[in-house]
C-alpha cells in the first residue's frame, strides 16, 4: 500500500487524473488524501467532487479547505456564489444535498502517527501541539455533523477573533479553529493570524508577520496546501507546502509519502 498526498484541486480534475495514472494509483491497495479545496476556480469542480465522494471507503480522502466549506454555505443559500469560482454545475447537480453532506462529515486534519505525519489545509497553528489541534478539530467536526450544522455554517465566516485563547467559548471559539485550520498563511509572534497577506515571504516587508511555519517547532512532518505563492517552499524540512498553483496555470503536485518523491502535473490549457 502507498501514501500520496496531493495539493490543492481547485476543480484541475483532468490534471489530477493524470497524476493517478502515473503513479498507477489503485482504489485497493492506495490511500490518497488531498489537502483540501477540492472546488473552486477550476473548470472540473463538480468532477472533482465527484471523484472523492464517490470513490471506494477509505481510498480516496480530504480534509476542509476554505473553499470546501464556502461551499456548503453556497449550498445551503447562504452566500452567494462567486463568478469566479465556477460552480455552477454543482449549485445545479440534483445531487445538491449528496456534496453538502459529504462535505461536512470531513475532517479538518488527520494524524496518521504511521507515518510521522499531520495533513490540514493550512497547516498546524504553532501555538498548538498535533494532539491539540486534533481535540480543536473534533470539536468542530462534531458540530459539521450535528443536525444544527447550517447554523454553525452561518455564522462561521468572519476574521475575529484572530489570536487563540483556551477559554474562548462558542462561535468565537469554532470560528478561530476553522480560520487556523483552512485561511492561516502569516502569524505575529504573539500568535495572531493575519489573512490580509497572502503574497511570498520574500515579497512580504512587514517584520511583524512571519509565515505560521517559522514558529513551527515539532518534530513531525506537516503536510499543507492553500498557499500557491509559495509553490512548495517553505526552508523547513518538516512542512511540505502542496499547493503549487495549478488552477493558476503552474502545476499539481503529488506527493508519494512512502518514497519521499513528488510528482508534477503542469496545468492544461482550457
């Protein structure tokens, strides 16, 4: 059995295909997990999303990403849908009521300790450890798959608070988890998110800020997407940065875990 892990889709189904198919990817014996954003931008979002929730148990999984969780809102008429985006064919798929409620019973990170390795969208918020972050996430997973779950969604988009504390209570508290769990690229030293940066760290000449990894102190590997300015560069040996900015014409990134090796899938022209 292989591990891959894969960077962010963004409905480049054609291009993760292809990935599959190098590495001759098999539903029986393989696990692939993306790192979320599975939709949004691309022009195979419906595809995509199909692939994951239709795939064999167990084969083929994802955590959230921001857009995933866009999503559902979008799916649950609370907001409105972005032209951008291109989702149009999965507001209209009859199968309207199958995505959101595939989509909310996914994780926001996953620990496999096999493997020395720790998968969310936007990486691991330095201020908590692997098992923290996994407790944080349960708490609002558990509420993703409550039957109150639309209310949670409602209210979850906002920026504040933007610096965790452990009494923080309620959507204040859920909302700073699903932030650093899918939006986090840059932190202050006093851990406060910032989600107005979005650029390099190179372009970057706020000394305030730093990128959420240079405070990384663990010992195990993270696996992440959601930043494509990066394209993979993180100068940390322990967090892999997946989202090489495929829907923006660059290329998909496939990570083999068990070989250390990455795959390439240069974008394809629309």
């Amino acid at each position: 059995m292989s591990l891959y892990v894969v960077g962010d889709i963004q409905g480049c189904n054609r291009e993760l295909m292809q990935l599959l198919d190098r590495v001759g990817f098999s539903f029986s014996h393989d696990q692939l997990w993306c790192v979320g954003d599975i939709v949004a931008r691309g022009p195979d979002s419906l595809e995509a999303l199909r692939f994951f929730a239709d795939a064999p148990t167990g084969s083929v999984r994802s955590v959230l990403g921001n857009h995933d969780l866009n999503l559902i809102g979008v799916l649950l008429g609370q907001r409105k849908v972005n032209p951008k985006d291109k989702l149009d064919a999965v507001v209209a798929s009859i199968r309207k009521l199958d995505w959101i409620d595939w989509l909310r019973h996914q994780p926001l990170c996953h620990l496999n300790r096999e493997h020395d390795l720790f998968i969310s969208h936007a990486g691991l918020y330095p201020w908590w450890t692997d098992m923290e972050a996994c407790t944080h996430a349960t708490e609002v997973e558990q509420i993703l798959k409550s039957e109150d779950f639309s209310t949670f969604i409602e209210a979850m988009f906002g920026n504040e608070p933007q610096k965790w504390d452990s009494s923080l209570s309620g959507f204040d508290r859920y909302r700073f988890i699903v932030n650093a769990f899918t939006r986090m690229r840059y932190c202050s030293i006093n851990g406060e998110l910032d989600f107005s940066v979005k650029t390099h760290p190179n372009d970057v000449n706020n000394n305030d800020l730093r990128p959420w990894f240079d405070f990384f102190r663990g010992n195990h590997r993270v696996a992440f997407g959601h930043w494509a300015a990066l394209m993979g560069e993180t100068s940390h040996p322990r967090t892999i940065g997946l989202d090489t900015g495929c829907v923006w014409g660059n290329h998909m990134t496939l990570w083999d875990v068990d070989n250390d090796s990455y795959y390439r899938q240069s974008a394809i022209r629309q």
